[in-house]
C-alpha cells in the first residue's frame, strides 16, 4: 500500500509517503495564511521525489484534529479531495494520538496537552497496546486546572499545552512529571501515516468519508449577525 498522510493541525504542516508502512519521504513546512494554495503543489513535488504520482496512491489520510481550525479544514478538504478522485480510502487521524505515538516504547502512561489558547487545552492520555497508543480519558478541551486534576498517574507530557504548564505540572507532580525536550512535542506526518494504516488494516477496502474535522469547541470566529428586518404594520 503506498499511503499519503497529511498534518494540516498546527504551525507547521507535514507530508509523508509510506510504501507498505515503510517510510519514503517526509517535508515539513512553515504553515502560513497561503497554505491552501501550497499544499497540493507540495504534495505534487513530495510525489515527484519518491518517482510517483497521485494515481500511484491507495489511500489518503489527514489528522482531523483538535487543532488549529483553518488549517484542519485545508487538509481535510484536500484529502477528501484526493481520496475522491482517485476513488481511494481515506481515513482521519487523531492529532493527540499521532503525538501519543512519539514516545511509544518508551513510556507506559502519556498525556497529551495542545494550546488551545484562551487559558484552554485540549487534552488526552493514553497508554500502549501492540504498539498502539490506547484512550485513558476522551479527548477534552480543559483548563490547565482541570486538566492535572483530573490526572491520576503521571508520566510523559507532551505537546505546546505541556510546555506552557511546565511550572504547574512540576507543582503537582514534582519530578514524576516527565517533560521531554522540544523535539517530540510536534506531530511527526509518519506518525499518522502509521496510525491510518492500522486504521485501514481493520476496516473492508473501498472508498470512504472518514475524514470529519473533531474540533472540540466551538470555533472563535463567527459570522456577522443578520440585521434585523422590522415586520410591516397590518
């Protein structure tokens, strides 16, 4: 299977190309306000790379979130795009759980925390099974309070929501708090072509929408208000 996997949730977007859960090719880039219009180019080029082309894919993935709520929707609807011209499978990945998958083997317990910004996190624990990283607690968007509180065994934290309460997790956990350094607080794009793949592996092939954003929270944006009508007089 060669599997495309797209990060659209953060700062930073990721592109990876497997080829039967072996790596081919990963990029990493600066997600600006243009990335609508970088990421399918920057999926042509990563193709060009590893010597493929779009209808060389058997299936798309994309991390639905939580996470950034622009850049979610660029690479869902891309994906989506992809898979349905191509009549492929495409699949979502959790962003918690792609970052769960950066300490597995090396931690039975993590807790996962993105910056939601508005002194609000969005937060999971996990443990591993079979390589697998496996909910303690659904996925939630929580004060940093709640947060810990709700926390009843440490372990390894990760994510920008971890780093941004370093103090207040070493005031809790003191040195049972596990904060490792910046390197693996950021999705790595095999991580999710990984995920999809055992995803894929466990549902009948064929083509399908599996790609429903999961933001958590209402988005901070809305649209104006229609203005008012005054009713006619009878």
């Amino acid at each position: 299977m060669i599997l495309l996997a797209l990060d659209t949730s953060a700062k930073t977007a990721g592109i990876a190309l497997t080829r039967d859960g072996l790596p081919l090719l990963s990029l990493c880039f600066v997600a600006g306000s243009d990335l609508a219009a970088r990421l399918t180019p920057a999926i042509s080029s990563s193709l060009d790379q590893a010597g493929l082309s779009f209808s060389d894919l058997d299936a798309v993935c994309a991390t639905h979130g939580p996470g950034s709520f622009s850049g979610l929707r660029v690479g869902l609807a891309t994906a989506k795009g992809i898979a349905s011209a191509l009549g492929k499978p495409a699949v979502g990945v959790s962003t918690l759980a792609a970052l769960a998958c950066n300490v597995c083997g090396l931690s039975p317990r993590v807790h996962v925390a993105l910056d939601a910004k508005k002194k609000q996190i969005y937060a999971q624990s996990f443990t591993f099974t079979d390589g697998l990283p496996r909910e303690i607690s659904p996925a939630a968007a929580l004060s940093p309070q709640q947060w810990i509180s709700g926390i009843e065994e440490p372990g390894v934290f990760l994510g920008d929501g971890a780093l941004l309460y370093r103090e207040l997790l070493a005031d809790a956990f003191g040195d049972g708090a596990l904060v490792p350094s910046s390197a693996f607080h950021r999705i790595r794009p095999f991580s999710v072509a990984f995920l999809a793949e055992r995803a894929l592996a466990n549902t009948r092939p064929g083509p399908r929408d599996d790609l429903s954003a999961v933001y958590l929270r209402a988005a901070d944006a809305k649209l104006p208000a229609k203005p008012r009508t005054q009713a006619g007089r009878a």
